[in-house]
C-alpha cells in the first residue's frame, strides 16, 4: 500500500502512497494515515494531518476531477512533518477565488491555519500542495502544546490583580480542572453527553499515551 523509502536516519520512513481522488477512498486514506503515524510514534498529530490529507485530496477531486490519480508522500524528519499531495494538473491553487464565494479556498484557509507551513510547487507532472506539522525535538506532542497555551490563557484570564504569586503547576492543574468543568457545563447547555464525550477522551488519551 505504502513505497518506503529509507532517509538517512534508518528510523525515519518516507512513504509515497499512489491513490484515485475520489469520495469513497477518503476514509482508507484517513485510515492509513492514522496508522502510519501511529507507527512513527507520533499519534497526536493524527487529527490535524488526517484533517489536512483529506483537504487536499478534496481539492484534487473538485478540481482536477473525481478519480483523478494522486500520490500522498509523507516524510517526518528532525523538528518536522511533511506532507505533501501530487496530482496532475499544473493549476495551483488560490486560498481566496472571488468568483466562487465563501466555499472556495476554505480547505486551503483551514490548511494554513492547521499547520505550520504550506505552499504549492510545480512539478514536471502537474503540481504538489504541502504542509508541514511541528515535532517538537525532546517529542513533545502538539496536544501537549496546544494544551499548554489554553490553559496559560485561562489561568491569566481568571488570575485576580494583584493575586498571589503559585507555583506553575498547581495553577495549571486548578486551571485545568477549571477547564473541563466548563467544557462539561457547555456541552450540557448544548444538549451533549459529557460522561461519553469524557469517555471518549480518557479512551484516546490512554490509546495515545500508550
């Protein structure tokens, strides 16, 4: 299903995945790409890179066209993921077509938004669309990141002026039970399921963390 081709650190995989653009294939395509990097040992990174794939190969079937042959390469190396989709149309694409409205250049918006880089380049076959994902070097997961930042945010939003001074992770353990009591709160407001959404959480984080 999968070229490997080997880098110059024996443990770091290239993989170029041929596949037709089409509906039906997107969730194999998700698929793989959930497997693969659960393999490279960075599972955290599955939504955003399954969110973007997806993005990207439905930009090749709206407009190159649906079946339209495509390859996906994905090659982690230091501090980086990269991720790129081959197709066979020289036409690159725009973020913004006025003439289309608002739909059009959404999944590229969504991209550049998602990841930490992106960009188009012409090939001798028609065109590539990349992105790349941060790795952290000491393998520090985007979740934890973005984890990180929400709950600095919070903590300062709710920190009275001239409060005393903690340590940093007793405010961010209050913070974060803070946090989740809230979301809880917002998903009963909008009619939700907190002890499955809860569920499903503790289900991932321990997948992931094993």
């Amino acid at each position: 299903m999968c070229g490997k081709e080997l880098t110059t650190n024996p443990s770091r995989i290239r993989c170029v995945l041929p596949f037709e653009a089409e509906p039906a294939r997107m969730c194999a395509l998700r698929r793989y790409v959930r497997e693969q990097l659960t393999q490279w040992g960075v599972p955290a990174l599955a939504d955003e890179v399954e969110l973007a794939v997806t993005e990207l190969a439905t930009n090749v079937i709206k407009h190159v066209g649906d079946g339209a042959v495509a390859t996906l390469v994905m090659e982690p190396s230091e501090g980086a993921l990269r991720v790129e989709v081959h197709d066979r149309s020289p036409a690159v694409p725009t973020a913004v077509d006025q003439e289309c409205g608002a739909e059009c250049g959404r999944g590229l918006h969504l991209l550049a938004g998602m990841s930490a880089d992106w960009g188009t380049i012409v090939t001798a076959t028609g065109k590539a669309v990349w992105c790349e994902f941060a790795l952290d070097g000491a393998g520090q997961c985007l979740r934890v990141q973005r984890a990180t930042a929400a709950l600095d945010g919070y903590q300062l939003a709710g920190r009275s002026p001239g409060g005393p001074s903690l340590s940093r992770l007793p405010v961010l353990e209050t913070s974060a039970t803070e946090l989740i009591a809230d979301l809880l709160h917002w998903l009963t407001a909008q009619g939700g399921d907190p002890d499955a959404v809860l569920e499903r959480a503790q289900m991932r984080f321990e997948a992931e963390a094993a």
